[in-house]
C-alpha cells in the first residue's frame, strides 16, 4: 500500500470513528436520564417550534405562595400523544412528569433539557362568583 493511500485510509478511519463517538454519544444523552421528577402548576404555553427540527414546547407556571414571584417552568415533548393531552389542558392546572437529559448536542431534540413523559390535568379552578 502506498504512503498516500495509507494516510487517506488512516484519516477516513478517524473520521468514521469520530462519527460513531458522536452518534453514541447522543443515543446515550437521550436514553439514559440525568434526573426525574414532577412538577404541577398552570399549563400556559405550549407551541411547536423550529425552523427546520420542530419541537413541541411549553411552560408552566408554578404554584407559588401567595404574594412570592411566580416561578415558570420551561419544557419539551418529544411523544405526540403528550403533546395531544398537553394541547386539551391549556389553561388548565396540570402534572407533569419529566426526565432530564444533560449534555445534548443540538436544539434539534429540544431547546430545553427536560423532556415531559406524561401528564395528569388537574381540576379546573373554581369559576369566580358572577356579580348581580
């Protein structure tokens, strides 16, 4: 084998190898989780972005006590059917559960690092009393 066609071999192996670190690097921050949790508050927002990766995301408002600064609660769903309850709760209180993935390359899976596996719409809140 000659000398250039040996370098081109070794530099196309380091490429393809980079590729596959790359690749194997992504399923492993989308399939293993840094943490779980829930949290529950007023489903507010909730949209699909992007301009070539679109993604569905929301944000809750967080139950605060009253008269603290509420707190809002960004979010992304990558399964459609959670996103097809989260679209029939707008305005409503809600429960999500969510994973959170660090370290993911690109906005393409997300733009933000906590991905909602499930929801539970809450009781609507009481109507005010009508003035007469």
């Amino acid at each position: 084998m000659s000398l250039p066609r040996r370098a081109a071999v070794i530099i196309l192996s380091l490429i393809a190898a980079i590729i596959a670190l790359f690749a194997l690097y992504t399923w492993a921050a989308l399939h293993w989780s840094y943490s779980e949790g829930d949290r529950a508050g007023y489903l507010q927002k909730f949209s699909k972005k992007g301009w070539l990766c679109k993604t569905w995301e929301g944000e809750i408002l967080l139950s605060s006590m009253p008269g603290a600064i509420p707190e809002h609660f960004a979010f992304t769903v990558r399964d459609d059917a959670v996103a097809k309850q989260m679209l029939a709760a707008m305005g409503h209180r809600v429960q999500i559960s969510y994973q959170q993935h660090k370290g993911l390359p690109s906005t393409c899976f997300g733009e933000t690092e906590y991905f909602v596996t499930g929801v539970t719409v809450g009781p609507q809140p009481p109507a005010p009393p009508s003035a007469m």
